[in-house]
C-alpha cells in the first residue's frame, strides 16, 4: 500500500467504497487523515466498518469540516449531471479528486522523479499496460501495474527511484486527477466513447490529452484526428514527445508499424526495431500501435532492439482480448470480450478471415454500423443479448445470423458450424461490441465464461 500523508491530520470525506475507494480510505487513515467514507451500497458499508473505517451518512454531514472530497471514478462528476456529493463540495469550496491524484501528490513529496509511465486511450490501454510492464521486466526493473487495469494505484507499493509504477487511466480517473504529472505519458487513440459521462467528443479529448500534457516524456498515437490534434498542440522546441503510427501517418521522425515490422524513424533514417510475425499476443495493426508506444516508453531502454525483441516475443498477451483459448480440430476459438464497442471489435475482425462472430450484449453508440466494411470476413454471426434485434438490422443480410441469445447457445453452435465448414482456418470469435452489463457483471465474467464453454467443447473425447 502507498499511504496518502497529503491530508495527514485533517478531515477529508470518501464516497464510493468499490475496489479503489475502499482502499483510498485505507491508504488515508494510514497517512494520518480523519476519513468518513460512504457508500449507498450496504454491504459496502459493513465490509468497511468492519475494517475500522469511520462511516458517516454524508447527505448529513458537516461539508465545512472537510479539506477534500475523494470520489470514485464510477460516480458522474460532470454529466449527465454532478452526484450530491460533488453539489456539496462545490458549495462547500472544497476540491473533488480521485486516488490517481493522491498518488502524484505522494509522489512528489516522497519520491520526485521516480518512474511512472501513465497509459490512456478509447481502445488499447490495457494490452499497452500490461505489455510496458512486461518489457520494463524484461530489462530487469522491479515492475508495479495497477490503476484502471485492475489494482487500485494506491494498494501498490510507495514510488520509489527504484521502481517503475505502470499505470492504466480511464478519463474518469484522469478527470479527477488535476495534477495528474507522469515521467511518460502514453496517450493511444481518441474514439466515441463514455459520452454519457463527458458530454462532447471534446470534452471527451480534451481530459485524455490532460495525461500527456502534464508529463516528463509524452507518446502519442497520431492515427486519429483527435489525437494528431493535440500532438500539434504539444509540440514546441524542449518538449519531449515521441509521436508513433500504425496505420501510415507520414512520420520524419518517431515509431511506425509497417508491414508487420516496427520501425524508428529519426535523421531521414528508418531503422528496424522489431518483427512481430509469429508473435500472436501482438497480432494486428492495433497491436504494433501498442508495440510502438511501449518501446517509446522506454526511453534509452528502447534502442536495445534485441532485447526488446526478445521482450515483444515474450509477451503472452492479455486475458480477454485477442485471446486464444485453444482449438478444437482446425477451429480456433478466441476470446476478445473486451471489445465493448465497434471500434474495439474492428481490432479483432481485422485480425483474422472465416469468422463465426459471437457478438451482441448493451450496445454502444453507434452499434455495429462502423464495422460494415468488414462484413466479407464474417461467415456467419451469432446475436446474444440487448442487442441481438438491433445488430440483425445492421447486418441485414450480409451474413447468416443466429440468434441464440446467450453464449451457452452461441458457443457450441458457433464451433459446431466451424467444424462442419469446408474452410482452412475457421475462427470462433467471441468480440462482443457491446457492453456485458445485460447478462454479466463485467466484460472479464463474460470472457471467463466463454473461455469455459469452450474448453469443455475442446475436452469432449
């Protein structure tokens, strides 16, 4: 745990007892604050009394008494319109932050300068999180991962010179992080989502580039127009900024992927770094953007290109997304629940032919709709969930479609109808495009339930 001195003998209120606000509370009671955390969930209530937490009802309480509001990520701070409790600091004249926050304030205090790469983007974050840590681990750097891609920042280990934090940030998270200051800031790509709680693409935009604005060394993904935007505006003589493409941006100078390969362009010189043929953790375009920005983040490190190489090679991808889960004869079943909305799932469909696509849930904005050019790689499509009526519509067509309204439908006639095909390399592709919030509690429920479909499918004798 990294305990929050910031508000050492002083009060401060906790709403939102999740994952990172329960230990929020946790790392300031140690660093000397007076907490009173709340919860409208009970059970979150009693699992917090029940580790010594002071709870207070704060729809009651004293707001004049409070130096801070630390509020969990989940809760809408702006739109569709302020929680209560953000009303009530802002009458009070107190400021609302988050644990990635505190976190930079105890960073600086204790450890000025210690590593910390902070990732951000609509699509990416977490394959780019988990594969920065791994390539700092490859060189031999003590590694701590955490933020949006599962550990709350704050129950990692204090920074330190000698180690390096490797941190996944939501716009959520970034939005209550007004100081928010990272030796290296990566900043992926800006596409529609989360509207409903930022109000604008712009808004939207404008908090991720917050990240890189305030960092040491930012890396920016220049394949959008939101994202080539802001690297114009951050660019100025004694700025670091390394600026990275997948998808052909004419770049003098930075890191590109090209033809499966990645180079570094600097001096009028293009220099091989890396080949990611073969490695399937890193499979598609979307994968050498992350590639790309992970070797930046590396700094000096980074031009040791066998040894990030043999890193990259290393690597073996993350749970839920491009998965491979294993094959029954010649079908590949592969899990990508993560894809939440269209643009996560194009990743996918653009990473393999013959598919039998498993997708459907609470649709996003926008739905399928943007994926209509990728319709010829579909051999057929199996609608679960919300949005199966809507997604039928789209595809109207295109492709054959079952609807079979759940995975444990979906999974065995998707495999049984890939078997029974004429083709080489049938995938059994389960990228949703929707939310899971319709039949799963989360995106990670919903992989670990098709990953056990299909392993009992691959176990039959």
């Amino acid at each position: 745990m990294t305990p929050v001195t910031a508000f050492k003998g002083k009060s401060v209120a906790v709403f939102g007892l999740g994952g990172s606000g329960f230990v929020t509370a946790q790392a300031l009671v140690a660093g000397g604050a007076r907490v009173n955390v709340w919860d409208d969930n009970e059970h979150a209530r009693e699992k917090a009394r029940a580790a010594g937490l002071r709870i207070e009802n704060l729809a009651g309480a004293d707001w004049s008494a409070f130096e801070a509001l630390i509020l969990s990520p989940g809760v809408p701070l702006t739109h569709p319109a302020p929680h209560w409790t953000v009303v009530k600091a802002k009458e009070a004249g107190i400021e609302v932050i988050g644990d990635i926050e505190l976190f930079c304030r105890e960073r600086r205090k204790i450890a000025p300068g210690a590593p910390f790469v902070a990732i951000t983007g609509t699509n990416g974050k977490s394959t780019t999180t988990a594969l920065v840590a791994h390539l700092f681990s490859s060189f031999g750097f003590s590694v701590e991962i955490g933020g949006n891609i599962g550990t709350p920042i704050l129950a990692l280990a204090p920074p330190d010179k000698s180690r390096v934090h490797v941190i996944e940030c939501s716009s959520y998270q970034i939005d209550l992080a007004p100081s928010l200051d990272p030796s290296v800031g990566i900043l992926l790509n800006v596409t529609p989502d989360h509207l409903d709680r930022h109000g604008t693409m712009e808004n939207y935009a404008a908090i991720k580039a917050r990240l890189v604005t305030g960092a040491d060394h930012a890396v920016i993904g220049v394949d959008d127009e939101f994202t080539r935007a802001i690297a114009a505006r951050l660019r100025e003589p004694g700025r670091e900024i390394t600026l990275v493409s997948a998808a052909g941006q004419k770049l003098d100078e930075g890191i590109i992927y090209e033809g499966g390969r990645l180079f570094r362009r600097e001096g009028g010189r293009s220099d091989l770094i890396a080949d990611l043929a073969g490695v399937a953790s890193l499979r598609g375009a979307h994968n050498g953007q992350n590639a790309a920005v992970a070797i930046a983040a590396l700094g000096a490190l980074g031009r040791d290109h066998a040894r990030v190489a043999a890193g990259l090679a290393s690597f073996p991808g993350l749970a839920h997304r491009l998965e491979e889960v294993g094959r029954l004869g010649k079908v590949l079943f592969v899990n990508d629940s993560k894809a939440t909305n269209a643009d996560a799932a194009e990743k996918a469909l653009l990473s393999f032919d013959e598919i039998f696509w498993i997708l459907g849930g609470r649709a996003k904005q926008g739905g399928i709709e943007p994926l209509r050019p990728l319709f010829g790689r579909i051999v057929k499509a199996y609608l679960i969930g919300e949005a199966s009526e809507a997604f039928a519509q789209t595809i109207s067509g295109a492709f054959p479609v079952e609807f079979c309204d759940t995975l444990e439908n979906a999974v065995p006639m998707a495999a049984e109808d890939a078997r029974a095909s004429a083709l080489e390399s049938p995938v059994v592709l389960l990228s949703p495009a929707c939310a899971s919030f319709d039949q799963f509690p989360d995106f990670e429920k919903r992989g670990d339930r098709f990953r056990a479909l299909a392993k009992a499918l691959m176990d039959k004798p």
